[in-house]
C-alpha cells in the first residue's frame, strides 16, 4: 500500500467564483469539496444539507478556516422540488449568482434485488439521480440567460462496474453519467459545462459506519494503490473539473480510480 500524499494547498482554481454545494455537512466528499472551493479562492459558498446541526458546523469550520470566504448554509433535500427552488433562489440572492453548482447529494444502501422494495429502490434513484436532475434544470434556467457556468455531478465508478447488493445505487449512478452526458449537450450551447466525477471508495465516516469493514478493506485493495482515496483526493478532481482549467470539457465523466470499467 502506498502512502497518502501531501494535501496539495490551494492555487486560486476558483478565484472570484460563487460556488453552490448540495449534501456537504459531515465528513465526506461534500465537505471536503467546501474545504477546497474555499481554498481555491471562492468569493461565496453556498452548502446545503438535511442535517441542521452538522449544517451549522461545517458551515462554522469553513468560515473560521477560510475568512475571505463568504459562507451560508441552507437546509435542503433535493428529493422535494420546493426546497430546490428554495434553495437556488437563495444562493443566487446571497452571492449575487452562482457561477459553480456541484451536486454531490446521493443515497446508497446494501440490499438484494429480491428483498429490495419499491419504496427502497425509489428512495435512492429519486435523491442521487432525480435530485441531480432537480438541482441541475433549476440552475441551468439561472445559468442559461448569463451564458456561462459550470456544474459538476458526483457519480461513481459503480454506474459501470458490478457489485452486489447495489442495484439501486449503481442504477442511479449510471443515470447520473447518461444525464450529465446528455445535458451537457444542451447546456453547452450557452457557454455552460456540465461534467461528472466517479469516485471509487473514498473513506470517511459516515461510509465507515454503513459499510462492512471487511468489506471496505476488500475494495480499498483492489485498488492501484492499495488503499481507499482521501475525500480531498476526490475534491480535487471536482475542483479542477469546475474550473476554467476544464474549459473544453463537456459531458465527460472521469473515473477518479484504477478500477476502470
């Protein structure tokens, strides 16, 4: 297993951008992506969340970490159409408008198709896949009449490889790679990029706690480097992806590990 490399310190990638993030209380990508639109210069940032509590705190700890940012924190579940209105209509006011949308919010689960019900199944497609298609035509209509932006979606290496008990979850991840393909068509027509990251397994606490360890420790092996990514490793990609670095990527979908499909 090779060593986790030195955290890379910011380059100003997002200098002077307004940048909006679904799903980034807590620990996980979401955060850490926060952490590093921060880092890189964001004027704004905008993270929403369906936890008030951690909401508050990472919306604190990105403030007393990065001063020159501005941060607001929004409560938001991208399953309900109202709360995403809610939600847009709120960081466009308070950054004047968003240049960067990143839609990170997902819902995974184990469960065997033959005990899977439809409530389940539905439950997981409506948040990571529907609630990606919410978040994206409600900021592409703020988008659209500026000629320019960036959004960015969150998929996973599993929307093309296999697993079991993961039916649901790969299903949508595999619809979020086919919308961002797909609207990205559209949206490049108005000087708008959408493209997508598909994380292998990023370790962080909340995976820790809903995952088997053996399990973890079994697709953190399979990988090049034999370990599990860092979160930052993956807001990394996510970053670059939403900056002018990217500008003549449109629908592309980078697989962020060794397990290629």
């Amino acid at each position: 297993m090779t060593a986790v490399p030195q955290y890379v310190p910011g380059h100003g990638l997002l200098k002077g951008k307004a940048v909006l993030i679904t799903a980034a209380a807590g620990g996980g990508i979401g955060f850490a992506t926060a952490q590093r639109c921060a880092e890189e210069g964001c004027r704004a940032l905008v993270i929403s969340d369906i936890h008030p509590r951690r909401l508050d705190e990472a919306a604190a700890k990105l403030r007393a970490a990065q001063p020159g940012c501005e941060v607001h924190g929004q409560i938001a579940n991208v399953a309900n159409e109202a709360e995403v209105q809610a939600l847009v209509d709120e960081a466009e006011r308070k950054t004047g408008g968003v240049d960067v949308l990143v839609n990170n919010a997902g819902l995974g689960g184990s469960k065997r198709i033959v005990e899977m019900t439809d409530e389940e199944w539905g439950r997981v497609l409506d948040v990571t896949l529907t609630g990606t298609f919410r978040m994206t035509r409600a900021m592409l209509q703020r988008m659209q009449p500026r000629g320019r932006g960036a959004i960015v979606n969150n998929a996973s290496v599993l929307g093309w490889r296999a697993q079991k008990e993961q039916a649901h979850y790969a299903a949508a991840k595999a619809g979020v790679m086919a919308l961002t393909r797909c609207s990205a068509l559209e949206a490049a027509e108005f000087g708008i990029r959408i493209n997508a990251v598909a994380p292998s397994i990023a370790l962080h606490e909340h995976l820790k706690k809903s995952a088997p360890e053996a399990l973890l420790k079994e697709l953190a092996g399979r990988e090049a480097f034999g370990r599990a990514a860092e979160v930052w490793e993956m807001a990394n990609v996510i970053v670059f992806l939403a900056s002018d670095y990217a500008s003549y990527l449109v629908g592309e979908v980078i697989s962020a590990s060794s397990q290629h499909p």
